[in-house]
C-alpha cells in the first residue's frame, strides 16, 4: 500500500546548490569544507576508540608491582590462616 502511494503521488526532487551545478565559488567552498570537516570528525572518533583500546589492552599486560604483589600476598595468606 505505501509503495503503490509513493509510486502515485508526484514529488518534485530538487538537488541542493552544489550538486545541482551552482555556480556560486562560496557555496561549493564552504561545502567541501563542511564535508572535510565531517570527515575529520569521524576518524577523530575512530583514532579515540583505538587508543582507548590499545590503552586498555597495555594495562591489562602491565605486570603487577612487587610492592602491591608482596601485599596481595600477605592478603591472601591471612585470608587461608582464618
């Protein structure tokens, strides 16, 4: 039922200035920077989820410090003499 109504009713599509052929420099300027800095905003957000990961991924494979193993140690032998 939509698609036979979206195939009746007449639409009138109009491209925007840009890609309709303006012929305005400002207009096709400030397009492209818009797009590039779209574009730039997305691979900060890729670039800021793979260093959190490999932030992450460093912690986990960073060996304890002898000072906080030796108290962990000393923690888990009191737990067992209890």
């Amino acid at each position: 039922m939509l698609a036979l109504f979206a195939v009746l009713l007449p639409v009138t599509c109009r491209a925007c200035a840009v890609c309709g052929g303006a012929t305005d420099e400002h207009i096709v300027e400030a397009s492209n920077s818009v797009l590039w800095a779209l574009l730039g905003l997305v691979m900060f957000v890729f670039a800021a989820t793979a260093a959190t990961i490999w932030f992450l991924w460093k912690k986990a494979h960073t060996p304890i410090p002898a000072h906080l193993a030796l108290i962990e140690s000393l923690s888990s032998e009191e737990a067992t003499a209890d």
